[in-house]
C-alpha cells in the first residue's frame, strides 16, 4: 500500500466528475489513475483535464481488474451500485459508494458482508456528516450540550427541476435518493436511536402529469424512534430561491441548528429591498464537505481505521426509505419492524 490512494473512479457524470477532480486535484494523497464510464469519450475527457496519465475504461469491471487500483469510487446510477461494490471487493479493493448503497435490505447486506468477508473499508456517500455546520450540531448533542433529544427537523429542497428531467426519474427517487440524505442526517443526529415508525406523504406537485408513472417531488415524512424523539423529514424538488438543506433538533436542555439559505451572511440593502445570494448546485452548496469526506476515506485506507459512515449506517437510512415507500402505497404508519427482515 502506497502513501498516496490510487483511486479508480467509476461513473463520468455529474458528481463523478466533481469526485475525480477532488481526488486528482483537491486531495493531498490520492491519485486518479483510472476512470471508468459506458459513454464513450466520458472518462477520457475528464481524464484529460485531471489526471493525463490516468487509464480509461468503458467496462467497470475491467477498471476493478486494474491492478493499478487500490480503491474503487462508485458514482453510478443507483440500480448498480450493489454489484459493483461486491465485484470491487471481492477484487480486494477498498470501496467508496455514492448513496444509495443499495435499494434492498438484501442487497445491503450483500455489499456489507462482500466488503467485511474481504476486509475492506466501505464508506458511503452520505456528505451531511462533513459539513462543518453538521458536524459541529452533532458534536453539541453528543456532548449533551441540548440535554435529549425529542424533537428533530431535516429537509432538503432542489433548486428545480424541468419536465424533461421530471419525465426520467425513477419512482420512489425521492425516498432512495434525496430523502435518504435526511434519514441518514436524523439517525446521527440523535445518536444510538433507531427509528421504530414511519408515516409519509408525497405528491407530484411540480410536474403532477407524471405521477401516474410514479413520479413524485414533494414528500413528508414523521419518525418516531425507540427513545421517544419525533421527527420529520421534507424534500421538495423545485425551491426557485436557491438549494436549501437544513436540520434542527430539539432537547431538554436547548437546541441545535446547522444549514444556511444563503450563500454568505451578506445582505443587500436597496430599493427593492433586501437581497441575499443563494447557492444553487449541490457542488456548490457542499463543496467542501464532498472534498473531505473522500479526504476521510483515503485517511482510513491509509491508517486501517474503519470509515465513519459505513454500509450499515446506508442500511439503516434504507429501511427508513423502504418503510416511507410502504406507507405511501398503503397511507397508514408502517413499523420498522416489518422492513427489518
């Protein structure tokens, strides 16, 4: 094992190409030395940009047979994810996945025991935990600095979405993909609960003339988890003023926040009032909490310590998605023990 990760990534798109860039060019310590996506001339343009030495692959696996990679980053559509976290490890190498890990219990038990059974480190992209305003909220309550928790608040609300993306996305994307960031966030924000009830709400409130093929942008959701703390948990995919996450929770003793709607705490003061810049990308809203969750990773490759969010914690988040799905389907509260199987 060198000092420096050779990381292969896996996926071109949007985030992938953020994530090869931080590996490449924002991360003591890691090189790209390998990238992988199906579309032709994706991989070799970002290479190019990032890292000219760098092999590209159209074939993931033939980029897991690299036996210049040490360490696999998977940035691919959802339905894959599972199989490739299990291919990389059973090639020995060490895996860090995007969210969702999985869209099963079974598959997420499969990547968790693929990446135990061959003693790599798994590490799931679940940014919130390496925003330093979250991390700084999760510090206060583990040092009880807000007594116990019992009342807890997480959202997410994208900058926009057109018809045309509208049109493409899977059904249920918005509990397995958006909302599963807030279930992770509410988990770690009431450390060592575990949630016991869901009940959840969720329309096509922006584009309602794709509903019928299981779209839907607006959702709401309660947990109730086993220490008696309530929570709730809102996504929403067309927030015109900029991209909007927050959290808060509430204890017996005081009350922690993390997340800013504006870009900086500049206000402009004119005739038509007070204006404020607002972040408008994820990248941009998470810059650097993207960045040091990979620096994260790389760290417990180098040291052997075992990543800080790993594929139980994306399992955990998962059961909470599956239950919300289930009381949609069903419009009645859903125990957590009829997922947890």
């Amino acid at each position: 094992m060198s000092a420096s990760v050779a990381v292969g990534l896996i996926g071109a798109g949007w985030i992938g190409r953020f994530h090869g860039e931080s590996v490449a060019l924002r991360i003591p310590g890691t090189r790209l030395v390998a990238v992988a996506d199906p579309v032709p001339g994706a991989a070799a343009s970002l290479i190019e940009r990032v890292s000219p030495d760098a092999r590209a692959y159209t074939d993931a696996l033939a980029l897991i047979a690299d036996p210049n990679v040490e360490a696999v980053l998977i940035s691919t559509p959802a339905p894959t994810h599972t199989d490739l976290v299990v291919a990389a490890a059973e090639a020995g190498k060490h895996v860090f996945c995007e969210k969702p890990m999985a869209l099963t219990l079974a598959d997420a038990d499969r990547a968790i025991d693929a990446c135990a059974t061959n003693n790599v480190a798994l590490q799931v992209g679940f940014n919130r935990r390496f925003a330093d305003d979250f991390a700084a909220a999760h510090d206060v309550i583990t040092s009880g600095g807000i007594g116990t928790p019992q009342l807890l608040r997480s959202l997410t609300r994208d900058p926009g979405i057109t018809a045309d993306v509208a049109a493409r996305v899977k059904p249920w994307t918005i509990f397995n993909e958006t909302l599963i960031h807030d279930f992770d966030a509410l988990l770690w924000l009431n450390p060592g609960a575990r949630v016991v009830e869901v009940f959840a709400q969720a329309d096509a409130l922006i584009h309602p003339q794709y509903k019928e093929q299981g779209y839907l942008d607006t959702s709401m959701v309660q947990l109730r988890f086993d220490n008696g703390a309530l929570a709730s948990a809102e996504a929403n995919f067309q927030a015109t003023y900029g991209y909007d996450v927050r959290g808060e929770v509430f204890g017996s003793g005081g009350m922690v926040s993390a997340g800013e709607v504006t870009r900086t705490a500049m206000r402009h003061f004119s005739s038509p009032g007070v204006l404020a810049d607002t972040p408008r990308v994820n990248i941009e809203l998470f810059h650097d909490a993207y960045v040091a969750q990979l620096a994260h990773f790389a760290d417990c490759i180098r040291s052997g310590a075992a990543p800080s969010v790993d594929g139980l914690d994306a399992r955990n988040a998962l059961e909470i998605a599956l239950a919300a799905k289930e009381s949609v389907e069903t419009g009645l509260p859903v125990s957590l023990l009829s997922v947890r199987r």
